[in-house]
C-alpha cells in the first residue's frame, strides 16, 4: 500500500506526506516496511541495508516483486486499513 493510499484510506486524501510523518512520530511502533511508494518501489536506495532489510520483511510476508516492484496481492475484499497495515486484533 502507498503513502496516498493508507492517507486515502484514512480519509485525508492527498496528504501522503501527511502519513510518513505520523508514522515516524508515533509512540507505537508501526509497520513502516509495509509503506511502499505510490509506483510500488521502496523509497530507499536499491541495495542500501534499509532496502535489504525492507525488501526481507516483506519477502517474510509473503509479498513478490518483480523489477524492483512490489506486487500488490489480489483480493476481491475491500481493503480493511487496520487489519492491512496492523494485522489481525489481538484476542
């Protein structure tokens, strides 16, 4: 998911700046690997230890990539921000 996209999502579209940074700032620690950019490449250098170690995360979780892009699962479910971003709710 792009940073338009979780902002679209949280209903303050066109703020993609917007959620970097609350990202950044919160006192929980959020999945930031999970953010990709809006053309589905990751926002660090390819190769750098940052997109390596984003690249794994993701990889861990399943996602494909092919030419550097993430491939974006299917689904026919609309997308659900919290469980997305967030995972399932503890029980």
């Amino acid at each position: 998911m792009g940073y338009g996209e979780v902002a679209k999502a949280a209903g303050f579209p066109r703020h993609a700046r917007m959620v970097s940074k609350a990202m950044s700032r919160s006192e929980t620690r959020l999945p930031w690997y999970r953010v990709v950019r809006s053309d589905r490449t990751l926002a660090f250098p390819a190769g750098s230890d940052s997109y390596r170690k984003q690249q794994s995360l993701l990889e861990k979780e399943g996602v494909k990539f092919i030419n550097g892009k993430v491939i974006p699962p299917e689904s026919i479910e609309p997308v659900n921000l919290d469980k997305l971003l967030w995972g399932p709710p503890d029980t």
